[in-house]
C-alpha cells in the first residue's frame, strides 16, 4: 500500500458513489491505494452508500464516529487507520478534483525520506459563494501575517503528507485549517500547487460561515502560541 485517501464526511450520501468512481479512474494504474471514509456522525445513508460500494472494491474502506466530533477529528481517524506511509485528504461534496491528486502524489515522491513536506492544494478559482470567498480571504491574509505560513489557501481539502508526520503533530479541534503552521513548527515546508474546484453538484454544507470565523480567532491564537513555543534541536551525530 502506497497512498491512503482519507475522505471525512458528514451527510454527503449521494456524493459517495461519483466520489468514489472519480478516485478510481483517477489512481488505477498510478499507485497502490485504498479509499478510507469516515463518517462523522451522519444522520443520513451516506454509511449506508460507502458499504454498498465497498462490497465489490476491498480497498474501500469505511469508519464511523457514533457523534459527530468535527472534521479534524475525522481526518485523525482515517490517517490512524490508513495502511499506506502516504495520504491525501479530500472533502467528502465533490468540490475538489480527484483527478490532481496523481500530479500532486508525483511531487511527493519526489520528496527526500527524511523530509517534512506538506503538498496542499490552492483553489484559485473557487467555485463557491461571494460569502465564502471574502471570508476565505480575509482569514487566509490574517492568518499569512500573524503564522507567517507562506501558504495562500489552507482551506483547500486536497492535501497530501506523510502519515508519520500527521501523527507527530499537536491535535485541537480545528487543526486542518492550520497544517502548513504546524508543518513548519516541525520543522517542514509546505509546497502550494494550483487544483482544480469545482461547483457543489448535489447536497448542502455542513460547515457554516460564522461558525469557521468565531472558533479560527481563538485558534488563531493558540497556533501562534505553539509555533512560538517550539524549539527545534539539531541532533549530533555521536562520535564517541
């Protein structure tokens, strides 16, 4: 097993089936892969939808939070229990491109093995609300100049890392949005690379406007009380 696409969901039943098929079209032939959902508490049969197709393609794979405990949550969920060394996180609507992962998973190849490298996709042509779009911005300038995290989306699901490093990581609720600073505070970079976005074709957001906005300052905060509590030592080799 090479890649892991861990994809967290909440109430996205009829995204399931073409989500899938797209990961498919888009990784067969390119990579040893598997499909990991978890469904953070959803209330309707989007784990009902995961189970129908899992029956005839062993490498999906499907877990369930009995409540929903938010997004960052469910992405810890499916990294712990990802077979491969290597993962790419999607949203669950259907808005980001599968078919970039194979350009992005290209690059990460490319990386040395000791490297803390964070791919993350950058949507410069969002395909969402004049409403998201300005909150995004605004958020994403603050965050640049207080994190100095030199990434220009964090927002974008379509991300790819080394499952080892993901574990290393502080974990809060919320911290998805902040993985190139927490990158860089290990000592890691992250490398921006221009995706795909796309319209949401069937279903509703369950993650709101206001809600990202009132829980990101207090966040904020804390990402930037991390990062300036961190010390990096440099090991010495031992020539005694």
């Amino acid at each position: 097993m090479e890649l892991s696409v861990v994809i967290p969901v909440r109430n996205e039943a009829p995204n399931v089936a073409p989500l899938v098929a797209e990961i498919r079209a888009a990784l067969e032939g390119i990579c040893d892969y598997e499909i990991v959902y978890v469904d953070d508490g959803s209330s309707d049969e989007t784990a009902a939808a995961v189970r129908a197709l899992a029956a005839g393609f062993p490498r999906l794979r499907l877990l369930r939070h009995r409540q929903s405990a938010g997004q960052s949550a469910a992405i810890r969920t499916g990294v712990r229990a990802a077979r491969g060394p290597w993962i790419a996180t999607l949203d669950g609507d259907g808005q980001n491109d599968p078919a970039d992962i194979p350009r992005l998973w290209q690059m990460a190849r490319g990386a040395a093995a000791d490297e803390k490298l964070l791919i993350a996709g950058w949507r410069q042509r969002r395909q969402d609300s004049g409403t998201k779009r300005l909150s995004s911005r605004i958020a994403n300038r603050v965050r640049g100049a207080l994190l100095g995290d030199g990434t220009p989306d964090t927002g974008c699901g379509l991300k790819i890392f080394r499952r080892a490093l993901f574990l290393d990581l502080p974990f809060f609720d919320h911290c998805h949005r902040f993985l190139p600073a927490l990158v860089k505070r290990e000592g890691g970079r992250t490398i921006s690379v221009a995706v795909n976005h796309r319209p949401r074709q069937r279903g509703v957001s369950n993650y709101g406007t206001l809600d990202r906005l009132f829980v990101g300052i207090s966040d904020l905060m804390g990402v930037k009380w991390l990062m300036r509590r961190a010390k990096l030592p440099e090991i010495m080799p031992d020539d005694a």
